[in-house]
C-alpha cells in the first residue's frame, strides 16, 4: 500500500458514480488542497483512471477493530488501515472491546487513536447496556455527545423487553439509533451452526433461526409503540427479511443490513469443518441467501457491511465447535459484493456503490459528501475488472480467518483519497495484467 500527500491530483478520465446527485458519467475528477475542484493548477499530479469507477468513500458500518483490549487479534491502526486497503474511507466500530465502550472515555480514546492511525473516518458505535450485560442502560447523552454514533450490544442481542423498550426511549431522546444483534440466547445457546439439514448431517448443535427472527418481531413492535430508528445488524433469513419488509411499508423507522458473506456463501460452506465457516449470525441456506439479495434489491435491506471480526489463528485453531465465531472482511468486501450482486446478473456498480455510501451514512447521520465542487475531497477508487486472487497472507489486517482464501474475484479496490491524502493499493500494471469484460 503506497500512502502519499497530494496537493494538487486530478483522476482522469473514471467513471464518475456519485449516488449523491444521481451522477454516472465518465470525467475528470480534480482535488486541490484536498477539495474537489473546477479547474486543474499547473503542475498538478495525474492519475490515469480510465477504467476505473471513481465514487464517494465506502463506509462500513460493522466492524470490529478489537481496542481497547484485544490487540492480538487488531488494532485500530491495523483494522483501519485494512480498511482502506479494502477501498474504505470510513468505519464503525463495534463496543465489545476489553473494556467495552459503555463510557465516554473510551469513546474517545477510540476516536483520538483513529485519528492518530489517519487511515479512514472511525466512528464509535457505543454500547446500549453496561459492559453489554443486557440489565442496565448506559448514558446515552454521555456517549452522544462523547461521539457515539449509534447504540448495540452486538455480539449478544438485549434480551430483557424493559431493558429494550428504555433503550428505545432514551435513543428516541438522543437521536441515535438502536443496533440490534438480532439473537435470543435462550433459543440459539449450544448451537454452533444453522439448525438445518446440514447441522443434523454433521452432528453438530443447530442454532434455531427463530432466535434472530422472534427478536426482531419483538423490536419493531417496540419500535411501532416508541417510533426510534430501529436498525437490524447483520440480516440472514428470508423470514427476517419478510419482517423488516412488513414494517418498512408500515412506515417504521427500520432498517437493515447485511454481510457480504450472507450474500454468497450457505451452510453447505459448514462442510468444510473450518473454523472460518462459523459467524454469528451462521450461514445460512440457498433460499436465505437468495431472501437476503432479494431484500437488497428491493430496498428493504438497505446497505452492505462485513461485521469484519479478526481473531487470532491460535484462537480459530481449536477446530469448528470451540472457534469464536467471526470472519475478517474489510479487504474482500467490495469484491465480494460484486461477485454476489453484479456476477450474477442482479444489480449493476451504482447500486453498489449506494450501499456502501448514501445508504449507512443516512442510517448513521455521518459525513454526507458526493464529489461536488468545493467539497472535501472523499473517494474510493476501483477497478471494475481486476482480477485477483485472495491471499489472506497480504492482508493488512492482522486477522487471517476469512473462508475466501484463494478465491479468485473480479473488481478491485485500487485506492482511497481523503482530503490530501491518497492511498494506493495496487500499481495500475498490476491491476491490468488479466482483464474480463462486465
Ligand atoms: O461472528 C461474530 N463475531 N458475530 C458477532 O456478533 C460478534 C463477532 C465478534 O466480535 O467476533
Ligand atoms: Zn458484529
């Protein structure tokens, strides 16, 4: 990864996808002092883009970055630099750190290191219950204010109704939004994978989807009684679509999200035995995957995420059934999504594109900003057509637990620029070497 400051830089001849002002046409995109800018200055740097989709930054809003506490599995310097390689400009980062992020301190202590770190926006998502314990709220006009940018106990779900009905008033009270991981612990514990056809092939202990399903039911009649903004992490089954569908045309202020590896990958993935196979939500069936792109398409989901969860190979060496759930995904999302949205025939880049911008920044209330004159400079660079294989040995990250090792993609992050700084990720003799046409 080549990091440089540029002065003066011009993109020549990208095309031009900015879901901000329904823009998609191929032009020159010129930033002086780190603004997007009308006219070129002398001895401005070019960058040859042809051929390349020029877009606003990509935001992911469900990550893990691990610190406080967890610094053998990532950092914050080393998840948000992964993120960049992965053709990111911002993140939100989740609070199951070691201590978790319950107080503002920590939430600050997050936001100077990632400023320090300077390789994307990090922006804290703080917890709803302390130490995500599920019994007592936090403050959640401390963290706001303290820069929180959103509320979840992920990693658990908030089981207790009062415990959750509160949470809906004081975020209604505060204005942020409630993040739910979708999961009751009484319905899924001891399962390890989908209860499925495949979990009883393999012997293991199902997981009962009806645990994500019966909390989402519970949360958007909370939501249809309290009116706060409502957002379901990581959406994986075709009835949970069904449901946040349901409350959406009801006029609810809900909203989804998914992983890119609940686009593309099954429970037959289980098979394997690997330990990179296993998330929480699991891998689902073919008619949940195929539920989830559908909801995608329609609307009803409303942007992608990786819920990427770095863990050390030490931890994920303990064989299926004991491995913490988790997989990495900064550095494969945007492939990732291509493969599953744009190989297939389904959806075209602008859509793409929408879903990692437009989309979680409205769900978030972060930085909204297209490529328009006069505005900080904030793109994501890619090549539609690189080909590449996955090698989770160059991954910024320090996390190596993806299950997409030595998958060959199609389309490519090749870089990132946020206000005067560029980020590189590939030569574009690299990037060029082997072409197919999309
Ligand atoms: O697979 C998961 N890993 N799901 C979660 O909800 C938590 C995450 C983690 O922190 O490792
Ligand atoms: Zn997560």
């Amino acid at each position: 990864m080549h990091i440089s400051q540029e002065q003066a830089i011009m993109f020549q001849g990208g095309r031009v996808i900015d879901p901000y002002c329904d823009r998609d046409e191929v032009a020159d995109v010129i930033v002086v002092d780190g603004t997007i800018a009308a006219k070129a200055p002398a001895n401005i740097k070019i960058i040859n883009a042809t051929g390349w989709i020029i877009a606003p930054g990509f935001l992911d809003m469900h990550v893990h970055l691990r610190e406080p506490g967890q610094t053998d599995k990532e950092t914050i310097e080393t998840g948000s630099q992964a993120a960049a390689a992965g053709g990111f400009t911002a993140v939100a980062c989740m609070p199951n750190t070691q201590p978790c992020m319950d107080t503002p301190d920590v939430i600050t202590q997050v936001i100077v290191q990632g400023r320090a770190a300077n390789h994307c926006a990090v922006y804290p998502i703080a917890a709803i219950t302390e130490n995500r314990a599920g019994r007592v709220l936090v403050d959640f006009r401390a963290l706001k204010d303290a820069g929180a940018v959103a509320f979840s106990d992920d990693g658990v779900g908030v089981e207790d109704d009062s415990v959750m009905r509160a949470a809906f008033e004081r975020a209604r009270q505060v204005g942020a939004p409630l993040i739910q991981h979708c999961e009751y612990k009484k319905m899924s514990d001891g399962g390890i994978m989908h209860l499925g056809k495949v979990s009883q092939q393999l012997g293991f202990p199902g997981l009962d989807p009806r645990s994500e399903e019966a909390m989402i039911e519970r949360d958007i009649d909370l939501c249809r009684q309290i009116g706060s903004h409502y957002h379901v992490a990581h959406i994986s089954t075709a009835k949970a679509v069904e449901l946040v569908r349901k409350a959406k045309a009801e006029g609810l202020p809900v909203t989804a999200e998914v992983c890119t590896h609940h686009l593309i990958l099954t429970d037959e993935a289980c098979k394997s035995a690997s330990p990179n196979t296993k998330m929480h939500p699991p891998l689902r069936p073919k008619a949940d995957v195929a539920a989830c792109r559908e909801g995608l398409l329609d609307g009803t989901i409303d942007c992608v995420v990786t819920d990427h969860a770095p863990h050390t190979e030490k931890e994920k060496g303990v064989g299926f059934p004991k491995a913490p759930p988790g997989i990495v995904g900064l550095e494969t999302a945007i492939s990732l999504a291509a493969r599953a949205m744009i190989d297939t025939g389904l959806a075209d880049w602008k859509k793409v594109v929408r879903w990692f911008t437009t989309a979680p920044n409205e769900i978030l209330g972060t930085v909204d900003r297209g490529i328009e004159v006069g505005k900080t400079a904030n793109l994501t660079m890619i090549d539609p057509q690189a080909t590449w294989k996955v090698d989770k040995h160059t991954f910024l990250s320090k996390g190596r637990n993806t299950p997409f090792d030595g998958w060959d993609l199609v389309g490519k992050p090749v870089g990132t620029l946020r206000g005067v700084q560029l980020t590189l990720s590939l030569t574009r003799q690299g990037n060029h070497n082997k072409t197919v046409t999309r």
